[in-house]
C-alpha cells in the first residue's frame, strides 16, 4: 500500500483529545500525504481509500513512554521475582544471549502487540547489544518509535558482554543516533537510555549531561523503582536517587524517569521543579511487588505522567487498555474515586504521553495538521463493550474497551492494521521465528 494514499474516514465519532476536548459525532476526517488535512461534515474530497466508520469511535494512537522491546521473547521466562533478582538473575543474562535474529523478531512480536492494542508510538529502551536489529523492527512495522540502547558500564552481577567502557557506550549511543534519529521522515528518533544508577558510572552520566544538553537529546532512564533499589543506590551514592541525578545536572525537560515508586516528597519537588516526566508503569510494578505510584499527587503538582508497559517479562503483555484500566483502579484505591476522571487517563495515553517525548505538536491529538496516528474502535458489536448511549464514552474506553475492539490503526498515514489484520507485520513468520529463536537463545544462555 502506497504510504502516501488519501485516506478519507467517513461518518466517525471523533474524540479528538485536542486542547478544547472537543467530541465529533458523525463527521469524516480526511487524510492527505500522511498529515489530518481536514474534519468536517461531508467531506467530498477524492480518496484512495475510505473506511466507513459509521458507530466507531475514532481518536488518537495510544503512545507507551517506557518499553523494552528486547523482553518479549521472554515473557513468562523470570516470575515470581523482585526486581533485582529479576535483572541479574534472569533478565540480563537472558538479554545477554540475544543474537541480531532473536532481538529482531522480540522487538517485532513486540510491536506485533503494541499496534494490535492501538499503541502508535512507542519509547524503547533496547540492551546494551544488537540495537540496530530493534530498529530495523521499528521501521519495517511501520510503528512510531523513540530508541536508544541501553547504557551500563558499573556494578553487580553485569553479563561478561554487558561491560561497556564509559567512551564505547557513548560511542555506540552516538553512532547509533547519527543513524536512526529522524529516520523515516521522523518516526524514528533517538534518546540515550542509562539503565539505571547501579548500572552506570558518574563519569557515564557526566558524559550523558553534556550531550543531552549540545545535542537536545532525551535520557530515558529507570529511577526509584524497587526500595532495595534506593537502599543500594544510598549505600553507594550516600544519597537518595533523584538528589543523586540533581547533582549531576542531569534534571531538566529531556530526563524522562520510568516509574517513581518510591519517590519522596523531595524526590517530586525535584521532578516538578525541573519539569522532569515521569514514566508510570502500574502492572509492572504490581507484577514485580514494586510498589503503588499515586500519580493523583504528582498531577496535581502538574507534573505530566504518561504510561508504558514495561516489559512482556515483567507485566506480563504490552496492551494500553489493560495499562490504562489498571492505573485508573489503582488510583480510585490511593485516593477517591473518580480522583481523575476517565477522559484525564485518555489524555494520559494519548496527548500526555506526546508531551512526554516532546512529539505533542506532531501527534497525540486529532487536529488538522497533524500526523495521522489514528485508531478506529468498535465499542458496539461485542457482549463486554455493549453500553447505554447514555453513557460516558471515557469511561467506556478506560474501564471497559479491550484490545480487541481496536479495529484498524493508522500510523504516519499508512494504514498498519486494517479489521484486526497486521499489515507490515506477518504473524505467523514472527511466531514461528520466535519460537525457534528462543528455543536457540536458550542454548546461549545455559
Ligand atoms: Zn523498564
């Protein structure tokens, strides 16, 4: 399909997600040389494709701000772990064993899921090893992408191959940018990705400091995830994690932090002082006993909180719905219900996760002008969607949509999934690889 065809969106409920919240019924959109050129009753144009969205909902790709594409051929491989033990233990050395194939088709069965579940865009953070194959995956699929391989260069535990010198690391992280960012017209983009303080040295994030800051670069790193984590991170910094990255210099608009659990009261004056955004990962931190993040509190500090599901092995799947719903109950638990409405966790998923990575003037919202990053849902035709007409179409998509219901996705203009069909992705090559890659990665590995 010719990435360039006008698409034309006929009879849709739009839920644009723009600053004004406005809610179309029965419009049509139409898209020309992959940007939204127009919304509006009775569009006329000629399109080379038109999809009758008569009782759909339309809005928005979803957009994950913190994932490990690398992880999901080892889903279900490191259970019944806290975090530690789950990294050195399972998750590294496994990680480790990948070769250029296996990473390839991880990152594609990932991506396989996230579009499958309407997520259009998506912050990646590789390993440390074969991250142009994560990247192949990325542009091959057709799927919106922010990579970065994973930086680790000190501490315990670390795979023979993981042990990177401070000059390799950021090397390769250079190479590796002057490569990929701004690929594909800009869906592909570039942040260097320090996996955590116990992983990196002060003289890496000393480096990572003046680079983000000549070459405007996002860091995407973990912070404040598990509390031995902290106790680890205080016994050797001799203070807590975020006074650790302030004294580096590191804090400011490109830091991007997954998780937060255990930051304190200065911990988020320091993230909102400094305009850093938090990564909010719920399942994975329920699945790895982490801990709760109450994000009621950071949002009222105006922080901007977006949502990613970590890891296949640590979640244990990529689905936004599910990611959404989880931390939407989970807030109803730290606070009141209804603390946040439904339509704030759709903004969270959408907008909110654009302005995480500094994309919200390109997408996150359906207004013309923008790239068309687009999903169609049927909330109609099922027994789990059925719904009065009376009621909110937030809280249906928040509490009650499943990733199933997500139809068709469009991605840059290009339809990538159409009626539930992948169409960059084949499934059942990626299965098939994916079960003899691992069957082999598991040999490596022993
Ligand atoms: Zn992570």
């Amino acid at each position: 399909m010719n990435k360039m065809s006008t698409i034309l969106i006929k009879n849709a409920d739009i839920i644009t997600m723009n600053p004004e919240k406005e809610v179309f019924s029965g419009v049509d959109l139409l898209i020309e040389n992959g940007i939204i050129s127009k919304i509006g009753s009775n569009i006329t144009n000629q399109a080379d494709i038109t999809l009758d969205a008569k009782g759909k909902v339309v809005m928005p790709g979803f957009v994950q701000t913190h994932v490990h594409l690398c992880q999901t051929l080892f889903r279900g491989l490191a259970e019944n772990r806290q975090l530690l033990s789950w990294l050195r233990e399972k998750i590294w050395p496994l990680e480790a064993a990948h070769d250029e194939n296996s990473i390839y088709y991880s990152s594609l069965l990932g991506i396989g899921e996230l579009i499958s579940g309407g997520t259009t865009t998506v912050l990646d953070m590789g390993t440390v090893n074969h991250t142009d194959k994560i990247f192949e995956a990325m542009l091959t699929s057709g799927i919106r992408a922010i990579g970065g391989k994973a930086m680790m260069d000190s501490g315990n535990n670390l795979p023979e191959n993981f042990c990177e010198n401070v000059e390799s690391s950021i090397q390769e992280s250079l190479r590796l940018y002057e490569k990929w960012n701004g690929a594909e017209n800009g869906r592909i983009g570039y942040a260097f990705a320090p996996r955590f303080i116990l992983s990196c040295s002060d003289k890496l994030f000393s480096r990572l400091k003046e680079l983000s800051d000549s070459l405007n670069i996002k860091i995407h790193t973990h912070a404040c995830e598990n509390s031995d984590e902290g106790k680890e991170v205080f016994r050797l910094k001799g203070m807590n994690e975020f006074e650790y990255f302030n004294k580096m210099g590191l804090l400011n608009k490109n830091f991007l932090a997954a998780h937060c659990v255990w930051a304190d009261d200065n911990d988020i004056k320091l993230i909102k002082d400094n305009n850093v955004k938090v990564l909010h990962c719920p399942s994975s931190n329920f699945k790895l006993g982490s801990g709760t993040l109450n994000i009621v509190k950071l949002l009222n500090e105006g922080i901007n909180v977006s949502i990613g599901a970590d890891g296949a092995p640590c979640n244990n799947n990529l689905d936004m719905l599910q990611e959404i719903r989880t931390s939407a109950l989970l807030q109803n638990v730290l606070n009141n219900s209804g603390s946040i409405d439904a339509y704030k966790f759709l903004e969270i998923a959408t907008i909110d996760g654009a302005k995480t990575l500094g994309l919200d003037e390109e997408i996150g919202s359906i207004e013309a002008g923008k790239k068309a990053d687009i999903i169609i849902l049927d909330l109609k035709n099922d027994f789990h969607s059925w719904h009065s007409d009376e009621a909110d179409i937030a809280s249906r998509i928040v509490f009650s949509a499943k990733s199933s219901d997500v139809k068709t996705v469009i991605i840059d203009g290009k339809i990538v999934m159409k009626d539930r069909e992948l169409l960059t992705v084949n499934k059942e090559t990626v299965l098939n690889n994916c079960k003899a890659e691992i069957a082999r990665l598991l040999v490596r590995v022993k």
